[in-house]
C-alpha cells in the first residue's frame, strides 16, 4: 500500500490533537506533534533566559538543541537533549512563548529540517499550524480543521481548568492574543492550504471528525 502523509492544521482549542491522534491510531501511522517542537524551544528559552524576541540567541539555542519525538508505551513524547519534557510544555506559559518564539523566522528555519527528516519515510499524521502550506506542501492529504471562538475556548479551559486555575475569560483571551499572533504573523501564518480539506468542528463530536477524515484519507488512496 502506498505510504500516505497526513497533515492536520488549525488554531488553537480546534480540538486537533485528540483527532490526530485517533486518525493516527486508525491508519497505523505515526503521530507527530510539531506544536510540541515549538513548545520545547519555548521551554529551553525559559530555561535559558532566552527572551521570545531575541533572535540571535534563538538560533544558537536551536542550533545547540537536540529535540525528538519519540513513539514510547506512553505514547509520543517529546525530548530535549535526550530528557522527556513532554509534561512541562504542556502549561498555558508555555503555550504563550511557543506562539512568540513560533513568530521568529530563525527558530520556524531551524525546526523545518527536524519536522522534515521526521516525515521522510511517510505513514504518518502531522499536527500543526503550516503543515500543509510550508513544511510539507506536497502531503498526500491535508486538513484544515477550525472552530467558532467561543466554542474553541470551553473546550481548553475544560481541559485546563483542572491545573491552570485560569477563568473561562483568561484562557479565552489568551486565545484571541494567540489566535492574533498565528494568523498575523510574518513567517508561514496560520491559514487554510489552498488544496486542504477544511472542517468545522463547532457542532461536530471528535468521532465524526474522525470519521469524516478516515473516510478522505481512504478516498484518496483509491
């Protein structure tokens, strides 16, 4: 059977990563996270004293950084210089400095060459924001999967609220300032490919999207 690379794309709270991960899961292939590469640089940053805007030790830091995603018993997870941070990008700072450092041209640059030598050998599922329109604009199938705003923030703030401690209001201005810097930036914006298949999931369960997706990828094998 012909090795197939699926991209998913959308902003934030679309509910992309639970669907990628199922479709990944249905069709056998590897699941990949490229939010989480950001999101590692934005944790080194951190961890570096590195500000979001300070290009010039962005690019030494991902050049100096080893970051890999792995499929463990646990799932993918993600590791920088070979430790697992998988757990401590997952915070909404960290959401916010991935959207800001994401914004560099430099870092953008230096995680292409990674999210492309991880999709070399094909039969895999890449989550991300310019999947289909930059790093790999010739996947055998892309998806643009969106949502309304209100409904894109119940849902974060339902998966935060538990260890964020932010209100319903927060997290959904946190998204409307991320939603800004993804859309407006310069280097590879968040927008539709012109060939993606796009999805409103606003009124839609993750199993019909699902579904709609198996059913596309299918379509196009045949």
């Amino acid at each position: 059977m012909k090795k197939f690379l699926v991209t998913i794309d959308g902003p934030a709270g679309a509910g992309k990563t639970t669907v990628s991960r199922k479709v990944a899961e249905l069709l056998d292939y590897a699941y990949v996270d490229t939010g989480a590469l950001y999101r590692g640089v934005a944790y080194a940053a951190k961890q570096h004293g590195i500000s979001p805007d300070d290009d010039k030790a962005l690019e030494r830091l991902c050049l100096e950084l080893n970051l890999d995603i792995l499929r463990t018993d646990q799932g993918s997870r993600l590791y920088a210089d070979g430790m697992d941070i998988t757990d401590d990008i997952r915070t909404p700072e960290m959401s916010m400095m991935a959207s800001a450092v994401s914004a560099r041209p430099v870092v953008r640059k230096a995680l292409l060459s990674i999210q492309r030598r991880l999709g070399a050998s094909k039969n895999a599922v890449f989550e991300g924001r310019d999947m289909g329109t930059v790093v790999f604009p010739d996947a055998d199938i892309k998806f643009f999967l969106t949502a309304d705003s209100a409904v894109r923030a119940m849902r974060r703030y339902q998966e935060l609220r538990e260890d964020s401690g932010q209100s319903l209001e927060a997290v959904a201005a946190d998204m409307r300032k991320r939603d800004q810097n993804d859309t407006s930036r310069e280097a590879a914006p968040l927008k539709p490919a012109v060939d993606a298949l796009v999805i409103d999931s606003s009124h839609l369960c993750v199993e019909d999207v699902v579904n709609e997706m198996i059913k596309a990828v299918e379509r196009r094998r045949q």
